[in-house]
C-alpha cells in the first residue's frame, strides 16, 4: 500500500533500526536445509544478512525503497526485492526457509505453506492483541488474535510454539513465536 511505503521510507530515513538478529531467528534458522530463504518484508535486513552469512541465498522482500536500497549491495548473497506484499505472489515449492519477523499479512499464510519445499522450515514470530500491551502496533490487523498463529499452520506441522507477554525498553509487549517444518 502506498501509504505502508511512505510511512516506512519516512522512519528508515529518519532513525536506524538495531542489526541485532532475532533470537528466534538465530536458534532455529541452523536446523533448516542449505538452500534458499525468504525474508518477507526484512526491513533493515538484520536476519537477512545472518541468513546470507550462515550459507542461504536470500530473498529479501520489503516496501520500502529506502531499506530495500541499504539492503542492496550488502551481501551478495541477498536479493533485495520492492515489492507491496499486499499484492506479491510467492513463488510455489522454492524455499527450504522462510522468515517472517514482527510483519502480519494474513493473505499470505496459505501462500507460504505452498511457497516452502518438502521439509522446509518457517520461522514466524510477531505481535499479539493484549490489554497489557504497551509497545508494537496499534492496528487490529497488525496484530494476532490468541493462538491464532499457531491454528493458521497446524497444516504443516508445528515444532515450537509460545504466546509470551516481554518487557523491553519500550514498554510490554506480547509476542507469538512459531517454528514449523513442512513434512517430506
Ligand atoms: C517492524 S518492520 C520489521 C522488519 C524486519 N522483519 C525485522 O524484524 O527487522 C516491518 C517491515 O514491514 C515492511 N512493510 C510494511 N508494509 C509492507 C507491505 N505492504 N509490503 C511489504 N513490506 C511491508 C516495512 O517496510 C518494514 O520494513
């Protein structure tokens, strides 16, 4: 959506976000096949960049010109890809990982259980809805309903899932955390 882009360019211009590879991202991503990986909407492109650095070849998909431009010439093994998840198709059968970190689009669920190959991994990890909640986004479709994660990907075969309120500098927070592997 047009408006996602300015809204995203504006803050990649204006400050910069931590390089510091998600925790989930970091412990799972090893377990995965060699292959390639897909980061959708991978903004500043920290676990892109591990991803590259740990042997994949990355996708790296995101709206913002500003990141995607950063991102570019940072590894050869990523590509940095514009493009409005809004309306991108995944391609079928053609990644052995797929990251998806702090973004929701409930449209593509269906399309990255098809976009995995046979035993590929997800890694999936974003916000919550809670009462106690005093950092992350505000809008009711940026945001998980309870278990909501885990019963979109039962299909393919959960092997970690945890709904947990954190504290960070911030404020509260709640998160989702799911890694799922596609059987063979
Ligand atoms: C909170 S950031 C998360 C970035 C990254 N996954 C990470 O964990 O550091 C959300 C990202 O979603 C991107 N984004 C928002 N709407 C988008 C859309 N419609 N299509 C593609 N990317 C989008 C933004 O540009 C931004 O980089």
């Amino acid at each position: 959506m047009e408006q996602d882009r300015r809204k995203w360019n504006q803050r990649y211009r204006s400050r910069s976000y931590p390089e510091t590879v998600s925790g989930i991202v970091r412990r799972f991503a090893p377990a995965a096949r060699a292959g390639r990986a897909l980061d959708i909407a991978a903004g500043n492109g920290r676990n892109a960049l591990y991803l590259a650095r740990i042997g994949f070849r990355v996708d790296a998909v995101d709206i913002s010109d500003q990141a995607v431009n950063d991102l570019a010439s940072r590894h050869p093994m990523v590509r940095a890809i514009r493009t409005d998840l809004d309306r991108y198709e995944l391609p079928q059968r053609s990644f052995q990982l797929i990251v998806n970190i702090h973004f929701l689009k409930r449209r593509l669920f269906p399309q990255i259980m098809e976009a995995l190959l046979p035993g590929g991994v997800l890694i999936f990890e974003t916000f919550v809805a809670s009462d106690l909640a005093e950092s992350g986004p505000t809008r009711r479709d940026h945001l998980l309903r309870e278990n909501e994660l885990l019963h979109a990907f039962l299909p393919i075969g959960i092997r970690y899932y945890r709904e947990k309120t954190e504290t960070t500098g911030r404020g509260r927070r709640r998160i989702a955390s799911l890694v799922a592997r596609k059987p063979f």
